[in-house]
C-alpha cells in the first residue's frame, strides 16, 4: 500500500490509465474480430469495410502504447493480405 503522497497520487493515475488503457485494447480486440468474421463469411466487401473501420482503432492503440507499433503494423498488413487473398 502507497504510503506516500506521491505514490498515492501515482497509483490512482495507473488505476485511470489502465482502466483507458482495457478499453482501447477491448475496443481494438473487438474490431479485428469483426474483420475476421467478415472474412470467415467469405463477403470480401464487407471485409474490406470493416477493415477500414478496424485500421483506425489499432493504430490509435499503437500510438497509445497499448500494443507495439510494429505489430499493429503488421496486424493491419496481415489482415489486409488476407482479404486481398479472397476470391
């Protein structure tokens, strides 16, 4: 337990944070996999509209640190070559 007033202070910003932090990973988590159903379905427009609508949410996750950069990257990349891939 925080005795000090700055270490009080500090866990009550890591507790805000994380609770931002939960839900953007959640929210970033939620619309990959709707590009993922969208390309299980097998409906390539429809997957290709919910990656545009997923590629902001993960790049927004990588610029807050909840994900690394370079795997949002190569996230986007991925899936992008996935519906590319579909026929």
């Amino acid at each position: 337990m925080a005795s000090h007033k700055s270490a009080e202070k500090r866990a009550r910003q890591t507790e805000r944070r994380t609770a931002v932090n939960t839900n953007r990973r959640s929210r970033m988590r939620g619309s990959v996999k709707k590009v993922e159903e969208a390309i299980a379905s097998g409906d390539k427009k429809a997957a290709a509209a919910a990656l545009r609508a997923a590629q902001p949410d993960i790049q927004r996750g990588a610029k807050a640190r909840v994900v690394a950069p370079n795997a949002a990257a190569r996230r986007v990349s991925r899936l992008n070559a996935r519906i590319k891939a579909m026929s």
